[in-house]
C-alpha cells in the first residue's frame, strides 16, 4: 500500500549550503571593501593629493 508522503521528512545536509551562503556573501563584500579602500590609498600614494582631489572634482563636475 501507498506511504503518505511526509513534508517533516528532509534529506540531510539539504538546507546546510544556503546556511553557509550568508556568512560567505559577507566576508566577499568586506575583502572587496578593503581591496578598494586599500587601491585608493595605494593612488593618493602614488600621484598625491592635487591630483587625487582633481579627479573627484571632475567626475562630481561631469555629473553635475
């Protein structure tokens, strides 16, 4: 005879990879955050102030 079919039943481990999908999503968005922050430095480093500001004014200037 036919088994009722249980929605309570679940495989094991099913739901473990969206657990772990969160936390990884996080820990991407804060290493991009730093490789940025950390790119930005290395060119204010590099080409100075005068010119690091020149560019922000003129990309705040094209937008307006």
């Amino acid at each position: 005879m036919a088994q009722p079919i249980s929605t309570r039943q679940r495989m094991p481990g099913m739901l473990r990879p969206a657990r772990r999908i969160g936390p990884a999503i996080a820990v991407g968005g804060v290493v991009l955050g730093a490789a940025i922050l950390l790119a930005a430095l290395a060119l204010w480093f590099h080409y100075g102030t005068a010119v690091f500001f020149e560019m922000i004014a003129s990309g705040i200037a094209t937008c307006f």
